[in-house]
C-alpha cells in the first residue's frame, strides 16, 4: 500500500524539480494539475510579447500647441506613472534637458491613464488611451486614411478638457514569442492577446507572430469579463501577464502565468512564475504539467494494480486451492508461500519495498524527459 501513497507526491516533487531547474516556479500541486488541462493560452501584449520598452516615435500636437510643449505636460503627468508608455514619453522629455513641472492631484487609472494639475499654472492635463480621454469628457479625433498606417501605441493628450495631440510608439514582439505561440499551436492548444492598445497596435503584434484572436483596446475590468467568457464556454484559460493592470485577469483565469521580469502584483497573483523571463518556457509550463500527471495517472495504476494482485495472495486465497490439489506446495514457490500456502513475510516485505522503488523509479523519469 506503500506505493499508493508514494504515487503522487514523488511525481510533484520531481515535477516541480524538473520545472524549477527550467526557471520555472508552481506556486502549489493544484497549478501542475490545472497547467495540464489549459486548452486556451490568452497573453498581455506589451511587455509580456512585446519588449515593453516602447519609444517615442511620433508627436502630433494640435491646436497650436507645440511638440515641445506637449511632450513637457504629457511627460510631467506620466514622471510618477510606472507604466512602459509612460516611462518612454519620459525617457524622450529626459533627452530635452528641461525641467519637470510640479504636479498636483495626480490619479492613475491602471490600464486606461493619468491625469493630474500642474503646479505652477494650475493647468488640468490628462494622458491616456482614447477610452480614458473619452472617460473624462475629451472628443478624441478619428485618425484618417493615412495615420492608420502607424500601427503602433498611441497615447493622447488633454489640456484643460481640450484635446491637444497625440504621442505615437513603437515596440517590438519579444524574442521568442512567435515560436511560443507556434509552440503552443502544434500542442493543440488556442492562443488569444488582449491588449489595451489600439486595434492597430494589438492587431500589428498579433500578425506578426501569429495570433489570430486579438482584441483590443480592453480595460483590466474587461480582461476579467473576456476570461470569465472563455471560461463560460467551457475552455480552460491560462493567462500570461507582467503588469500591475494583468493583476485581476490573472486572478480570474485557472491559471495565471507571469513574467519574473514584471510587477510584483502580477507575480504574487500568479498560479506559475517564469524566473528566467523567457516566454519560449509558457509551452514548456504546460508540457512538464502533462508529463507530471501523465506520471501520476501510470505510478497510480501500477501500484493499484500490484496491490490488487498481491494483498489477496497475502490474506491466503491461495491456502484453499493448495489443499484441493493435495495440500502440496510445488518446490520452485515454496520460499514464497511456505509449506501451508501463505505468502511469506519476508517476501511480502520485499514486494512491498518492490512497489515502492518502481513508483519511484518511474517518477524519476520525468528528470530526462
């Protein structure tokens, strides 16, 4: 009975053994078995498949505002945001060498933007996508024909509850991320993004490492909805982030997966870490997951087996069709069942370490898998 016992921890151990040699990190036995049944894999765009160090490549200021001026009240707001758009509208004011105005009222909406007052001219400036600015009663313009080419993030800008320019970005897919989505394809399993980018941007990522299903322009509340909706349809949804606003979408999927190199709200909300930050590891989380149960369901089945086939032998079934055939134990089985038919303690004793050693010894295969 040993072996019963011995079947599923020794194949967790050696699972989440292999997993962390790999740079991967389960937070508990449940996230191995969940891993195993995922049938949809749904990722953050920047910064988890993209590098999340977007630049500034454009600045498009209205009303006769200028570039200057624009990037100085956009990057004043988003000095005390940590996101990666706000870090690049930073990164490009830093280059200017002009001092940072003071600000004052400063709110942040995860996800959407910031706003805030400048100090010294008491001057109400907002920066966000087109859903935050609309938010706070600013008319964002619709991009024409030819902007629409510039399929890269874009984040706008309101002063004094008027709109005044744009900041365009580029980033780009992260090493590796078109083979972790081809990865997990060839396994059977469906690859979505949810960004709450433009559909230019999202969509841009999405074809270039192969994403069919990309939705856009999504709130933290509506990942939440759109993974309760998967989840609705009876699929069994991971999710892949690395920023603060990942954090409830991780929480809602079966399993949330994050990036060592994100937020610590994003990591201590995941079911899975990947220390190494390298996302080739999501099809290998799913892959060591299915070895590991697979492993579970074989050492199971063994040692019931076993256990069927020689407690009953040791309880004495033989002992009555030994004295029907004449009572007579043939000798090549005697130092098993003794004179009478009984199995022998010590040999009970050694099938009992037998069983053990075996479910074992099968667990330890996972290591050279």
């Amino acid at each position: 009975p040993c072996a019963m016992g011995l079947a599923t921890p020794t194949a967790v151990v050696v699972g989440t053994g292999k997993a962390a040699s790999s740079g991967i990190l389960f937070r508990n036995a449940e996230s191995i078995e969940v891993s195993g049944k995922v049938d949809l894999v749904v990722f953050d765009k920047t910064g988890t498949l993209t590098l999340g160090k977007p630049v500034v490549s454009a600045i498009t200021p209205y009303s006769g505002i200028s570039e200057q001026e624009l990037l100085r009240v956009a990057a004043s707001i988003e000095y005390q945001s940590g996101h990666p758009l706000a870090k690049a509208i930073v990164n490009r004011f830093n280059e200017l060498d002009i001092p940072y105005e003071k600000v004052q009222q400063f709110t942040s909406i995860p996800g959407m933007g910031a706003s805030g007052v400048l100090d010294n001219q008491s001057t109400s400036v907002a920066v966000g996508n087109r859903k935050y600015l609309n938010s706070v009663g600013v008319e964002v313009p619709a991009r024409n024909s030819s902007e629409q080419e510039i399929v890269g993030s874009e984040a706008h800008v309101s002063i004094n509850g008027s709109y005044a320019g744009r900041i365009d970005f580029e980033d780009i897919p992260r090493p590796g991320a078109k083979d972790a989505v081809s990865g997990l394809k060839e396994m059977g399993i469906e690859v979505a993004l949810l960004s709450g980018d433009n559909r230019y941007a999202a969509q841009n990522i999405a074809n270039a490492i192969g994403i069919d299903n990309a939705l856009s322009e999504v709130s933290p509340e509506d990942k939440m909805s759109v993974i309760k909706k998967f989840q609705s349809q009876g699929k069994t949804v991971a999710m892949v982030g690395d920023g603060v606003n990942d954090a409830p979408a991780l929480e809602t999927s079966d399993l949330g997966i994050a990036l060592a190199g994100g937020s610590e709200v994003a990591i201590q909300s995941a079911d899975v870490t990947v220390i190494t930050n390298d996302i080739n590891s999501i099809p290998e989380v799913i892959e060591l997951s299915q070895s590991s149960m697979r492993t579970i369901r074989q050492n199971l089945g063994w040692a019931f087996g076993y256990n069927v086939f020689l407690i009953p032998i040791a309880a004495g079934i033989v002992y009555p069709f030994i004295h029907l055939l004449g009572g007579e134990i043939p000798t090549i089985l005697k130092p098993l069942l003794g004179d009478q038919g009984f199995l022998n303690p010590i040999a009970a004793a050694g099938a009992m370490a037998l069983s053990s050693i075996s479910v074992v010894l099968n667990s330890l295969r996972l290591k050279y898998r």
